[in-house]
C-alpha cells in the first residue's frame, strides 16, 4: 500500500505587478496607470478633409526643382 503525500498548494503571490508594464507600483497606482501605455495618446490619420491629403508614394522624396548647389 502507497503512502498518500500531501499535496502541496501554489502559494500565489500578491504582488504589485500589474498588467501596465510598470513592474511594481510602490506609492500612487493612479499616477502609474495614467503615465502607463494604457493612456498613450493615439494619432489618427483623416480620411476626410483638410488632413487628409497625402501625396503619391512614388513621387515622395523628390523635389520638384533642380537644387544647384
């Protein structure tokens, strides 16, 4: 007859570690959320209207006159 072993627990860790890529927040949570990734300000490209134009690629890089230098 086998003897039954105890089985152990994972212990989980309560840590500060959050999922915002900051490692661990020791003072102010809020301020480590508001200055983490989360709240990256996003640009966006118009569709429509004034910023929108957008020259052709295969011209970009080119001026249009002969620079005499």
């Amino acid at each position: 007859m086998a003897k039954h072993k105890p089985k152990l627990r994972k212990q989980q860790k309560t840590t500060n570690a959050t999922e915002f890529e900051r490692g661990e927040i020791k003072d102010n949570f809020l301020k480590a959320l508001v200055t983490s990734k989360v709240y990256k300000m996003q640009v966006v490209k118009a569709k429509k209207g004034k910023g929108s134009f957008k020259r052709k690629a295969k011209h970009q890089g080119q001026e249009p006159y002969l620079i005499a230098a």
